[in-house]
C-alpha cells in the first residue's frame, strides 16, 4: 500500500492543538516540519502533503474572531515550504496545494517544476478549486464562484499547466560549449493557449522537470470534481467515512477513469484515515476521549461553516441540523453526506460540530498496533483503497506513534515497504514518466 502523511504542526483534530504532546506554536515553526519529514521518510512513506487555504475563516458569524480563538488557522505558502523541506530530505515525495480559482497557470506550473526541479523528482501538486467567500476577498472579487463554474475554469487551468510542463523536450538542454548552443530552440516550444479563461504564450521558463512532470493530487467527491479528475489526476485525496463507501468511490472513479481513456491504474486512490494508536486498545480509546473532551463546539462550526461557505451561526446550536444542503456554496460531496447522515441520526448542531472537528469526515482507527493494522488491511484488501492519507490527530505525538507502532505491523505482514525501491515519486507510486505530449 502506499501512504502519505498529512503535515499539520497542529494535527487535524481539533482538540489537537490543546493536547501535551502536540509541539505546535503559532509561527513558521520549520524545525517542527522538518522533524515531521524526517519521520516518515525514516518510515518510507510515499509523500508527505501540505494542504493550503487562502484566508483566514471568517464565513462563521462573518467574522475570524472565533475562528482565531478556538482552532489553529495557520497557513503557509507550501511552494516556499516544501522546498525547505526538500533540502532537509532525499526520498520521500512533497506534494503541495495550489488553487485554480486564485491562482494562474503559469505561476503554478514554473513553481511545481522548481520545486521538482529542487527536490531531483520528488514533487507533486495537489489542484484544489478553494471554497469560501473570504479566499475570493482576498483577490479582489466579492464572492467565491459557484461549483460548476470553478471546475469549468479548473480543467481548463490544469490543461494550461500540463500544456506549459510539455514546452521543453527531454533533450532540448544541449550545453555545448564549443558550437555555443545552450538549448536547442526546435525542442521547446510554445504553448499558445487560447481558451476561455486562460491566455498563455509560453513556452515555460526552465527545462522539462525531472519526473517529466510534476505528480497531479486532487481531492474530492463531487460529480464535477470526478469528471475533471478522472481525466487529470494521478493521485486522489478521498473522503471516504466507511469502508462500503470508499469501495464504491474508489470502484466508480476507476470507471471514470477508464472511459476518458486512460488506464485506471494511472490513478491511486487514498482515503484519508485518522489512526489514534497506543500500546493497547483500551489506552488508544483514552486517549481518543481525552482528545474529544478538547474539542470546542465553535471549533467544528467554524470549521464547517468555511468549508460548505455557509454560515452556520443563524441556527441554535442546540437545535436540529438543518438541511443546508440546497445552499452550499462550497465543498458540496462531503458535506451532503455529512449533513444527511446527522439529520439521519437526530443529532443535535452541536454535537455535529463537535464530531465534525474530531474528525473531518475521515475515519478514526483507534486502537492497538494489530487493532489498526488490521482495519488497515481490511481497507485495503477490500478493494477501498491503494493506500492511506495519514491524518495525524496531533502532531508530532501522533506521528511518531503510527511510524513507531503501525509501520513495523504493516512491513510484517508484507502490506508495506521497507526500503524505497526508486529515487523520484513516481518511482515510489508506481506511475510512468510521462512522455511530452504533441502540440
């Protein structure tokens, strides 16, 4: 199986931060990310992966004030710290975010290619469409766009970025001294993308990139999110709360994949999963409930209310979960399940909350080194995954507690590797190096 860690110096519960073993401070703390790299590559992960948002959560009673008193909000520029992070590492794969709704493809493309560039063929770009009105006031505009139209201008966005990684043959570097050729000009080439939402001459402003190109990631649920991915993506982020509906997405999705004409290995499916492991089952269980009483309700509704670009403080939070289904703005396939299976259940919009920031969805394996290894196992057997997005609930704690425990069960029963077997991240995930595609 293959297996990427998500990087969090918070972890991504949400009683995370409040925990003792979580080493988190409100700066760049570098030394904390370096030192969560290092594990994993130690534990020969695939990748490891820094997700992005473009504001500060202010959807949630219009304001960031709640926001910045309950849960961590901070955000970097992974291009920038991802290539900090590929000088203090050798093998493991560095997959960062970057929006196609406030971002351009040139400026995208020439920034993954450096870092694959820097990182001698260990990068990849995860392709997010962004979700909240307080990310579109960032960049002059008033309000976010709507679903439809951002994976309209998602597709063609990322078509514009493989159209500029494809400018430079392989060979076009020539170096010859002695005839004074540097590059030879008939081996790159031009983009001349005209579209709807995109102009780009090119070509791009470096060679073709070690991996040829960059690692695509995208992460979804959406019907509109599976068509631009089953054409573009090579590894996909799921959200996927049981192992039924990960079979299901992961079976759909290698369809989708196959009718737009590739093959439906070009793509690894890995559901995200938050392990909560301990020497015991009944230790992980307490820790598991010493991390929810950490949780504050506002914490999961200001969480919620920026993801679905809704704004959840009109309702009680001791009332019924309403059915806001009709009037998300934002990330629609996980939230439609997330909103129909509460009112399923009668729970209250507090206790949603609550839930919501323990967990984001993704499913909790809490338990001793066999107890997760096996659900694991379970998963991936099953056919619900190629492997697993590791969520820590909070870091470093949790990181150094499924490299130390999990791992090794995971190696012993030949379910994952013990040495990296490539030097580039497509060597790891199994993928092909792409050849440059004809104009």
């Amino acid at each position: 199986m293959h297996l990427a860690l998500y990087l969090s110096e918070s972890g991504v519960h949400a009683g995370g931060w409040r925990h003792p073993r979580s080493g988190m401070d409100a700066g760049a703390n570098v030394a904390l990310f370096r030192h969560l790299v290092r594990v994993a590559e130690e534990a020969r992960f695939d990748l490891a992966f820094l997700a992005d948002k473009l504001a500060v959560d202010d959807v949630y009673g219009g304001t960031p004030d709640e926001v910045l008193r309950t849960r961590v909000n901070v955000h970097r520029d992974p291009a920038v710290l991802l290539t900090a992070l590929a000088g203090a590492t050798e093998r493991i794969g560095l997959a960062g975010t970057a929006s196609t709704t406030y971002s351009e493809p040139f400026h995208v493309a020439r920034a993954f290619s450096t870092l694959d560039h820097v990182s001698e063929g260990r990068a990849a770009w995860n392709a997010v469409t962004s979700v909240s009105d307080g990310e579109a006031r960032n960049f002059s505009r008033d309000a976010h766009l709507d679903h439809a139209t951002r994976y309209d201008r998602a597709a063609e966005f990322l078509d514009t970025v493989l159209e500029l990684w494809d400018t430079w043959a392989d060979d076009a570097v020539v170096l010859d001294r002695e005839g004074s050729t540097y590059v030879d000009p008939t081996r790159v080439r031009r983009a001349d993308h005209v579209g709807e939402w995109f102009r780009v001459a090119g070509p791009l402003t470096l060679p073709r990139s070690p991996q040829g190109r960059p690692v695509i990631v995208q992460a979804g649920a959406s019907g509109t999110f599976k068509a631009v991915a089953a054409r573009t993506a090579e590894v996909v982020f799921a959200v996927a709360p049981t192992l039924e509906r990960a079979q299901d997405f992961r079976r759909g999705f290698r369809a989708d994949v196959e009718a737009a004409g590739r093959s439906a290995d070009a793509v690894k499916v890995l559901p995200g999963v938050m392990p909560i492991v301990a020497e015991t089952d009944a230790e992980a269980r307490a820790l598991e409930q010493e991390l929810r009483a950490l949780v504050h309700p506002v914490a999961g509704l200001t969480f919620m209310s920026a993801s679905m670009n809704y704004d959840l403080s009109a309702h009680p939070v001791d009332g019924p979960v309403p059915d806001v289904r009709a009037e998300l703005r934002g990330s629609k396939g996980r939230f439609e399940y997330v909103i129909g299976h509460a009112i399923e259940r009668g729970i209250t919009l507090g206790e949603l909350a609550v839930e919501y920031a323990a967990s984001l969805s993704f499913p909790m394996l809490v338990g001793s080194p066999r107890t997760v290894a096996d659900e694991l196992e379970r998963w991936y057997t099953g056919g619900g995954a190629d492997g697993f997005v590791i969520m820590p609930a909070f870091a470093p704690g949790s990181v150094e507690d499924f490299t130390r425990l999990v791992v090794p069960e995971l190696q012993a029963r030949g379910l994952f590797r013990r040495e990296y077997r490539g030097t580039t991240l497509r060597d790891h995930l199994g993928l092909e190096r792409p050849a440059v595609a004809k104009s």
